[in-house]
C-alpha cells in the first residue's frame, strides 16, 4: 500500500463539507487515510472506534455522497478518492475488493459512481489516466471541475429565483414555520432570516424533506420534557443540524419509547443549542 495520501480542498473547502459535524469531517480525514490505493475501506467500525466517531457520522458522509457504502460486504469506498490521490502505477497495489470495483465507475470529474451499462467499469487496468512525470515522487495530477453543493445529493433547488422575497421561497418558509408552531405552541413569525435559512437548506433538500424532518424530530424527542424550548427554526434550520436530523430519519425510525440511556445526549443537544 502507498503510504502516502493526500485531500483535495476541491471537496473539503465546499460548503457542503464544511457544514458537517467536525466529528464527521474528522472521520472522513481518517477513512482517506487508512484506505487502500483504490480508496476502499473494510474496517470502517475499527476506524470509528479509534477516532471516538458515531454511526450518525457515518450515515452522514453516506446521506452527504462522501462515502459509498456496500453493507452485504462490510466495504465503503471514498467517492471522490480520485480526485484526492492519484498513484503512479509503479507503486500501485490494486484493491483486493474487485467484486465491489467491478460495481463501480470513474465519471469525468474523477469521481466514483454506481455503475450504469454506458460506462467502463474500473476494475483491472483500473488505474486514471495521469501525468507520470515527476521530480520529488509526488504524482502530478489533472482533473477537471467537479460538481459539488446540490447535485451532491441529486436534488434540484425548489426556488425559482435567488430572491429571498420570491413567492415559493415564502411559501415554502411559511408552511415550516406553522408546522413549527403547530407541533410545539410556538407563535415564530416568517421574517427574513428565516427565509434565509430555508433558503440555504433547499440547496441540499428538497420542502418536503424539510417538513418530513420536522415531524421526525418533533416525535425523535417525544421523551424530552424541554422539546419545545429548543424546537425552533434557529436550530432545526441549522445547517449542522439539519443534516444530522435527515439523515437519522433516513437512517431509523423514530423512537417510540422512553431510552433509558438517552439522557446524555438530550443533555449535550440542550448544551449545543443554549
């Protein structure tokens, strides 16, 4: 395995990464870190373990298109490997996962995807084309623009405009703020800040997410006597939060019973949110 490994801020810098739970983006470091040449990492829970990362850190990177996961093998693999690392071929070692590689496809930025019948797989002679010459071992690399924020997600912004007065943004933020005030007995107005955050979160999801998220969480924390206080747009709109939200409602159903052991965690969210 080539020891060296490297990250692009072509995807750290984005906004999309940047929004993540510093525990997320720390788990991401590491998988890159601890991959094979290919980018494909077959001890994620041993990984998580040893950086004091969760499992809602993991479904993160998956619901944020970090990581591609395959479960029935126990493998994720970093999706955008390629644009990170490239290795010359003479200090290559090829992934011992071929079964998963043959699944997978390079598209144009240098990104893995799922692979569709129109495209050439990556297995054997899986290596990108890449500019061998070099004077210090460092492999010099040319990729092009990858896409990033909303297409991450396959989702197309609802807005018709950039306009934070634009009808359907209004309309959108107002249904969000009575569901709101509906589940908790709050009286929280529609005002441009509010506007701003739904705004910003309809990059990454689609309003009826949002909505979805709202009852998630209203029943999420149905044992929690302070639920109220803290459900409020300032928090449920925040851009960390939000994605932790929808990614636990995409992730497991909602707990219908009291846990005894979720008192730690209800503590931290009152301090996160204080």
């Amino acid at each position: 395995m080539a020891q060296r490994r490297m990250v692009s801020p072509k995807i750290t810098d984005t906004d999309t990464f940047l929004d993540m739970p510093l525990s997320a983006q720390a788990l991401y470091f590491h998988l890159n870190m601890h991959a094979d040449d290919d980018g494909f990492i077959d001890n994620i829970n041993t990984i998580k373990r040893m950086v004091g990362a969760s499992k809602d850190d993991e479904k993160l990177l998956i619901a944020k298109q970090f990581i591609i996961p395959f479960e029935d093998k126990g493998v994720v693999v970093i999706k955008d490997w390629r644009i990170h690392n490239y290795i010359r071929k003479d200090r290559y070692t090829p992934t011992i996962h071929n079964d998963i590689a043959s699944k997978l496809t390079v598209d144009a930025n240098g990104s893995y995807q799922i692979k569709n019948d129109d495209r050439v797989d990556v297995t054997s002679n899986s290596q990108p084309v890449v500019n061998q010459v070099t004077t210090d071992g460092i492999p010099m690399v040319t990729t092009g623009k990858d896409r990033l924020g909303k297409d991450r997600l396959g989702k197309t912004n609802t807005m018709s405009s950039s306009n934070e007065h634009d009808p359907t943004l209004s309309d959108v933020t107002h249904k969000l703020i009575t569901k709101i005030n509906d589940l908790s007995g709050s009286k929280y107005r529609v005002t441009d800040k509010t506007k701003s955050m739904v705004k910003a979160r309809l990059k990454d999801y689609t309003s009826e997410e949002l909505y979805q998220m709202l009852e998630y969480v209203w029943d999420d924390w149905s044992t929690w006597r302070e639920r109220s206080k803290y459900f409020r747009p300032q928090t449920l709109l925040a851009p960390s939060k939000t994605d932790e939200y929808i990614a636990k409602m995409q992730a497991e159903p909602v707990k219908k019973e009291s846990d005894p052991n979720d008192w730690l965690s209800r503590i931290t969210e009152a301090a996160d949110n204080a």
